[in-house]
C-alpha cells in the first residue's frame, strides 16, 4: 500500500466555469497532463519499472502495480487547489499473460486505501465533475462513445445499461453521477470484483437486486449499479428467456468469447443479445477482432456501424449494432439535444459531439474494407 502521511487540504469553494477554463490554459495544467499521461505509456513503465509498487494478487497471475504522482501533491508542479490536491497515484492491473487489465488515476485517503467512488468527500467530488464535464467538451473520450450509443435507445425504452465483463468497474462512476441510469455488471470471477473493490473504489454491494435480475445480483444502497457473479453466456441467455430489456449493451469480453467459443455458442450468444437489447456496443480488445465481431453482429442486427476512439488508440472504434426498434441516426441526435437539456452536464454537449459527421462510421468505410 502507498502509504499517505500527507493531511486533508483545507476545504475551499468550488471553482466556476471560468476559473475552470482558465485553468485548462495555464501552463501548469499543461505540464500536469504531461506528467500524468507518461505513466500510460508502455515504454516509460517498462523503463521506470523500479519506481512502481508492485502487489501480487494471491491466486492469479495478476499484479496491481502503482506509482505516486507527486505532481498532484498540495504544492507540486501542477499547482492543483486545495480541493483537488492530494496523494494521488497511476495504477495498472496487469493480469498476466493478458495484458494490462484497466488503469485508472487514484486520489487515495489519508491512510492510504482507496475510497470508495461513492465516498469521495463532496467538494473533491463535485469538483472533479464539473471539471469532467469541461474535459468533455474540449476532448472526446471513451464515454463520449456509450453515451452517443445510448441516444439511439428510444425515449419509451428502459434506460438501464448491462456490461459484460467488470475490470475495475469504473465506468460506473460517470454513469452515476451524471445521469439517473441504473448499470448492471455481469462478472465471471468473483476475485475481480474483490480486486476492482480494494484497489479502484469500485463500491461495496450491500443490497440485494431487483428487476429479474438473477439471484445473487449485488447491488449498491440506491440500486443504480449492480454486480451478478456469472458466466456471460448463461446470463444473456437467463435474461432473453425472462423477457428482461435492456437499453444499452455493452460486451467487454471479446478476447475470451473469440479464444473460447465455438462458432455455434459464437451464434447463439449475439441471437440472446439481440433479444435483450436493440443498441449493443461491442469491444473487440483487439484490433485484429473488429472485423470478426461486426461480421458476427451483421447476422443479428440491421446496421451496424463503427463508433471511432480516439486516434492513438489501437482498437480503432467500437462496433456498434443497432436493432429494429433502434432510432435512426438524425432521431438520436435529435434525442441528444433533449437529454443534454435534461442532464444539465454543460458545457458539454453530447448532441454537438454526434453532429460531427465522424462520431459514426460506416465500417466498409473506415480501415476495415468491406465486410459484407
């Protein structure tokens, strides 16, 4: 553990707007980005690896390996306020023979652990949001993605999210606070769930489930996020079979479910899928599965598309598979505008990102050449 002898920084008022956006274009915030982004770098890990704290997960091949970013210390070079300052760290789940699991940038509490993402103390909390929420609309990110997905869910559809496959479990996080959305997990191994708790934040579980979910579903107090311990496939199946819809689907385990599975389980698991859900954002993990998954997702739904990432990263886009009932592309922008006017996340604005023709790409268009 890191340990942390550094005390709570005093607390101040939130910033404004402004102060947030001059802070974008200060030298020091400059320089900050920089020293962080270094620790994502593989080169710069492997040349600093003996500046990284390294912790053996008993039972797996998985190492939960950190550094400190003195940088964000009250007083560093990023000059960060008091409300945002601390003993914050980078952090990499390495698993082996699989790679780097998830990263994520951790402020830890003053004994050191990781507080829970629910826990945060308020004014940290609600001023990392609003600085998020600036983040957003100068730079697309991952979550720009779902949440472009999730407009072409109709208005009348359930909101609630299913992801298969946990990792750290922290996509949640923008989720919830952002948006009323209930998001389900669907893990296969419980020791993940124990090692995205203990060393990511992702919350404690201290409630039974609910809306047919299956019945060792875990979920937070209020109910909005929810973990169920179970192979993926059976639980897709589980939940055609019940009638239960979802409005967003995300599949994160495409490594697995194309190292392992049959053609015909290959067939059988996107069939239950389309039963459950009429948006599904499939991440291949691989720029070498791309292809294969929106080949695949062409049996089963009526357009599938390529939702691009940003330009440095390797899996190029998210296959993007739109059923029946799924809204065409100028209803969910349109549908974009509403809930821009509904979630009150100014200044970003999720109907001016998808206005850019390149939010969604034909992928016979795109580096993939035709699939058809």
């Amino acid at each position: 553990m890191i340990e942390s002898s550094e005390p709570e920084p005093p607390q101040q008022k939130a910033w404004t707007d402004d102060h947030i956006e001059e802070m974008f274009s200060s030298p020091a915030y400059a320089k900050c980005r920089q020293e962080w982004a270094k620790y994502s770098d593989l080169d710069h890990q492997n040349a600093d690896g003996n500046l990284w704290q390294k912790t053996p997960i008993k039972g797996r091949d998985w190492t939960i390996e950190s550094v400190a970013l003195p940088a964000l210390q009250c007083g560093g070079v990023c000059e960060a306020p008091p409300e945002l300052c601390g003993n914050f760290i980078f952090r990499r789940w390495n698993a082996g023979q699989s790679g780097t699991f998830n990263h994520a940038k951790l402020r830890l509490a003053p004994d050191g652990t990781v507080p829970s993402m629910l826990d945060r103390p308020a004014l940290f909390q609600s001023t990392v949001q609003r600085i998020t929420l600036h983040q957003m609309a100068h730079q697309p990110e991952e979550a720009h993605r779902f949440l472009a997905a999730a407009t072409f869910v109709p208005p009348s559809d359930t909101t609630d999210w299913l992801i298969l496959g946990l990792g750290h479990g922290l996509r949640a996080d923008f989720v919830h606070w952002a948006t009323p959305w209930r998001v389900d997990f669907v893990e296969i191994d419980a020791k993940v769930l124990e090692v995205a708790q203990q060393y990511f934040g992702f919350p404690t579980l201290p409630r039974g489930g609910s809306h047919g979910g299956a019945s060792n579903e875990q979920c937070v107090k209020d109910g909005r996020i929810c973990v169920t311990i179970q192979d993926a496939f059976d639980h897709v199946e589980m939940l055609a079979a019940s009638g239960r819809r979802y409005g967003l689907l995300y599949v994160d385990i495409g490594k697995a479910m194309f190292a392992l599975w049959s053609a015909e389980k290959l067939t059988r698991f996107m069939s239950a899928l389309h039963a459950v859900s009429d948006v599904v954002v499939f991440n291949p993990q691989d720029e070498t599965l791309l292809k294969p998954a929106m080949t695949l997702m062409r049996q089963f739904y009526e357009r599938v598309a390529c939702l691009p990432l940003p330009h440095d990263d390797s899996r190029k886009c998210f296959a993007l598979g739109l059923g029946r009932h799924a809204l065409s592309e100028d209803s969910a922008i349109a549908h974009a505008k509403a809930q821009d006017a509904k979630m009150s996340w100014a200044p970003f604005s999720l109907a001016t990102f998808m206005q850019d023709k390149t939010f969604l790409v034909d992928p016979a268009v795109a580096m993939l050449g035709s699939i058809s």
